[in-house]
C-alpha cells in the first residue's frame, strides 16, 4: 500500500520559512502571490495489506516523528 502524508504548519502559527518565501517571490517580480505557507511531502510504501491497521500506523508515525502536533497538521492518503 502506498502513502502520502502532508504536514503543514497550522494556521494560527506563524511561518517565518513561508514569509522568506513570499519576500524572495516578490522581489522577483511575483507580486500577485500572498499567504505562502511551506510544508512536508512525504511518500512510502507499506507492507501492509488491512487498511484499517495502516491508517493506525500511519497516524501514529505522524504523531511520534513525522509532525509536530504542537504546531504542525497532517493528512494522509492511501492508495
């Protein structure tokens, strides 16, 4: 089974990373772009086959290394 797990810093928090991104956009010339937030993409491959059992683990890596829930969201997708 494949996942892909996006974490995002949460809305409420500020994104100093996403800020830089933005200033360095404009001063190229991208001035129509605005609220740049920057966040992981990971992918991988999990040999397991019970959906229910990969949801678990998946939640469960996000929670302990992949995201810190303190000031980060996560989804994920299983194909």
């Amino acid at each position: 089974m494949k996942a892909t797990v996006y974490v995002t810093i949460k809305q409420n928090v500020l994104d100093p990373q996403g800020s830089a991104v933005e200033g360095a956009l404009h001063s190229m010339g991208f001035d129509e772009v605005s609220k740049v937030r920057v966040g992981k993409y990971l992918e991988f491959d999990l040999n397991i086959t019970d959906r229910a059992e990969a949801e678990s683990r998946i939640t469960t890596m996000c929670e302990k290394l992949l995201a810190n829930t303190v000031i980060e969201d996560y989804r994920y997708e299983l194909v």
